[in-house]
C-alpha cells in the first residue's frame, strides 16, 4: 500500500521546507517538491502542518521494578502512550539486578517487550554487578543489537558501582566501541545527607530535593568525565538537571572529548517548587536527580542551543500516587523515584519552540534526529529521506491543548504537567507506514512494535 502526504512542511534539523512524502509499505521511497507526487493508494492531507520524523525517546522504564514496586506502565501501555505523543521508538533498559547475569536480564527484558508494543523499541543495559563475567557478557550484548550500558553513581546498595567498577566497564566500552550511560550523583554522600534529614524529623517530600543539592550532581559527572578521560570511553550523562553539572559536560565537549548529555522536559519546566507543595502532593514530583531552582532551567535551555545538551528524554518511570507514591508518607526516602512524560514530550519541546527556546530545526533534532545517531538507528530512523522508515508526524502547530490526567493515555493517576496550556498537538502517526494514531483515535496494535537491532554510537567526534 502507497500512502502520499502531501501539503506540509517537511520538518529537519536545518528547518522547515514544503514537500510531499511518499510511502510505500513501511519505507519512505520519495521525498519531492509540492505537486510532483500525485498518486497512491491513501492521501493524507498535511496543508499547514509539520510533517516529522517520529520522537525517538531513548530513556525509558516500562515496568520497571524500584524500591519493592514497579513501574506501572506496561510496554503495551507505555508505548501506546508514547505514539498519541508522536514518538515512535523508545529504547528502554533492562535492569540487572545483583547477582545476576546481564544476558539472562536481556531475555527477561525481550519476554516482556516482545508482542507487546505499539512501537518500535530497543534497549540500554543497566550494569550494576560489574565482574569478569558481567564484562565478557557486555559483548554479547552488544552483537545482539544493545550497545550502551548504563551505570549508576547513586543508590548505594542497588544500582551503586564503584569508582573502580566504573573504570574496568569504561575500559571494556573503549575495546568494543559501546557507550556508557552514567547516573551521575554522588550517592554515598546523598544517603548520609537524607539519614540525617530523617533523623531531624524532616520527612517530607521537598527533602528528596534538598538532600541531592546540585553540588553533588556536578562533582560526580566530573568524576565520571574523569574517568571517561582515562579510559577514552564515550560518556552519556543521563537525565542532566543542574547547571553544575553541564558547565562539566560543556568543558568535556569543549576540549574534544566524546562526552555528551541529555536532558529531560521536567527539569524545563518544574522545580522544586514542585517538590515543595503540601500535603504529600510534592511526592508526584520526586525524581532522581530530583527537580531544582527555576534558575537551571534558563541554563538547560542554553545548552540545548549549543549541543552541550544533544538529547531530550523522558525517563519515563510512572508510578501511581495512591498506593505506589504513598508508600513514601512519613519518609521521603521510600517514595518510588520516578516521573511520567513519554506521552508530552515532543508537544513540550514544542512550547520552546513557540516560546523562542529553541529553533523548529533544533526541536526536531534533539527529539528524533540526535537520539538516532547517538543510539545506532539512523538513518533507518529519525530523518524524513527515502529509505528511511515510514516513522512520520503529522502535527498542527497552531493546535491548543490542556494537559491533563483526565485525558493522557499513560497508565499513571496523576500528571506533572496538570493544567500546562501548550500550543502544538499530534495530528497523524505513522509507525513504519501504518497509520497508529489520527483523529479517529489509536488504530495501531501492540504487536506491530519491532525489537530494534543497534548499531554502535554513530555521533563520535
């Protein structure tokens, strides 16, 4: 089946230009200008719209499991969710728990996934038992299309990995040309910070924000750019939200080093403000790194401009404020750590584009072209050329909307952005060429999501 969309403005990293799109079965076969183009089996109508390449979204956790609970989105849930917002492919993590083996994790992770998405995905490997096994394993992995790893300087007892387990996963990264993923905060000093908080009797959510000061976040991306540097391993700062930390990233960029960051729509937009509210209502807002001063974000949002930040995520990680949430009452350390976003994340970064944040070309690279060089899938994915997959966006930029829980698809109770008034809404999504959402609401299935086979890291200096 051919499928021509014409009329719209076809959407890159250096702009916007009036062109018609061509599909046929799942690939884009012509990209031309208006008018060339006159016949195919269904004709979508793009006249004063976008037409994007899909959102990549390359931080994910679908049901993930977290301090005796998991995350509640299914990848059903969660990638349908996800394609209403305009993303079609996410790469979520498998997790490893202590005492296990990383392959033995990635099957789980493919049992779970596999006949189950709406979407096209993928997955990073969080490595937190670094051993001569776990490091010999990181090859498979790789040769099985899952080329980054991620690891945490935060959560002793958990994720936690040493300064020297760090270096030897560095150093098998730099042989194999995989990437590491790096939680940067420095845990051991955050524990003693939130025991002592807790035992002064401040129990309350806010405390999530003020026992992992900025501070803490900048020292450990240093340390973890210091050791990138020794090793001469790529170096993926996850989920940036402090100043301190990207003048780190900035300085590493500066000098040529393969270091590079992303950020997420919630360190934009909330603070910890938000953290602040009464009675309990803070919990829906604890993260790690948690939400900081509004001052950061007038900093992310310039490091966005200049690439110092090249990638914005979610780390899409719901949980339910009753029940999941609650279990934090009285200590905020037990409060699941996590944020829903997938669904809004290509319509916020829209809101920078309208609010003169970032330009329409910068939007849709740090959304979708970025994240597919970066994670081993363009140009298959994230570019509107021939060849490419049929990933495609029709989204009316004059369009308003509320964002609310009553009306998002992500399977969580509450929504950080409740009452955001955003100018900008997904109209049309193709998933490789099939039409998943339009105005007649979700036609796709979760069985069309395809597991995606990585390539390494195609964004090295």
């Amino acid at each position: 089946m051919t499928t021509l969309i014409r009329g719209g403005q076809v959407v890159g990293t250096s702009g916007a230009t009036l062109q018609d799109v061509l599909v046929d079965g799942e690939k884009i076969v012509t990209v031309a200008a208006p008018g060339v183009l006159t016949q195919a089996d269904e004709i979508l109508d793009a006249t004063g719209k976008y037409v994007l390449p899909g959102g990549i979204d390359g931080h994910t956790h679908m049901e993930m499991p977290f301090g005796g609970t998991h995350s509640v989105d299914t990848f059903a849930t969660g990638t349908t969710a996800a394609a209403w917002g305009g993303t079609t492919t996410i790469v979520d993590f498998a997790v490893q728990a202590k005492g296990t083996s990383l392959l033995s994790t990635l099957d789980k992770w493919h049992e779970k996934a596999d006949g189950n998405c709406a979407i096209d995905y993928g997955f990073h490997m969080i490595v937190s038992d670094v051993n001569d096994a776990s490091l010999k394993e990181m090859e498979t992995c790789i040769s099985g299309g899952v080329t980054s790893f991620k690891m945490f300087m935060a959560y002793p007892g958990v994720f936690y990995s040493t300064d020297g387990e760090i270096l030897l996963a560095m150093q098998k990264a730099r042989e194999t040309g995989s990437t590491i993923m790096m939680h940067a905060e420095n845990g051991i000093a955050i524990d003693q910070l939130a025991a002592q908080a807790f035992a002064s009797g401040l129990t309350e959510p806010v405390q999530h924000g003020l026992t992992r000061p900025p501070e803490l976040e900048g020292e450990a991306t240093s340390r973890a750019i210091t050791l990138a540097k020794v090793t001469g391993s790529p170096l993926y700062i996850v989920h940036l939200s402090a100043a301190q930390a990207l003048a780190a990233v900035a300085e590493a960029r500066n000098e040529g080093q393969n270091v590079f960051a992303e950020t997420c729509p919630q360190y934009l937009y909330l603070s910890i403000e938000d953290l602040a509210k009464p009675d309990f209502e803070g919990a829906k807002f604890v993260a790690s790194p948690p939400l900081r001063e509004k001052s950061h974000q007038a900093d992310l949002w310039r490091g966005l401009r200049t690439n110092d930040l090249s990638v914005v995520s979610t780390d899409h990680c719901p949980f339910c404020f009753k029940d999941q949430k609650e279990l934090g009452r009285g200590d905020f350390r037990a409060i699941p750590n996590g944020i829903p976003g997938v669904e809004h994340r290509m319509d916020l970064l829209h809101q920078g584009v309208v609010a003169g944040e970032i330009s329409l070309g910068r939007w849709v690279e740090t959304c979708s072209a970025t994240p597919a060089k970066m994670f081993g899938l363009y140009p298959r994915k994230g570019v509107i050329a021939a060849g490419s997959d049929a990933d495609i966006v029709i989204y009316d930029p004059t369009a308003k909307q509320t964002l609310s829980a009553e009306t998002h698809h992500m399977n969580v109770d509450y929504s950080a952005y409740e009452g955001f008034e955003l100018t900008g809404k997904v109209e049309t999504v193709l998933s490789r060429g099939r039409v998943v959402v339009s105005s007649a609401g979700f036609s796709g299935s979760t069985s069309h999501g395809r597991f995606l086979h990585r390539d390494l890291n195609q964004y090295l200096n």
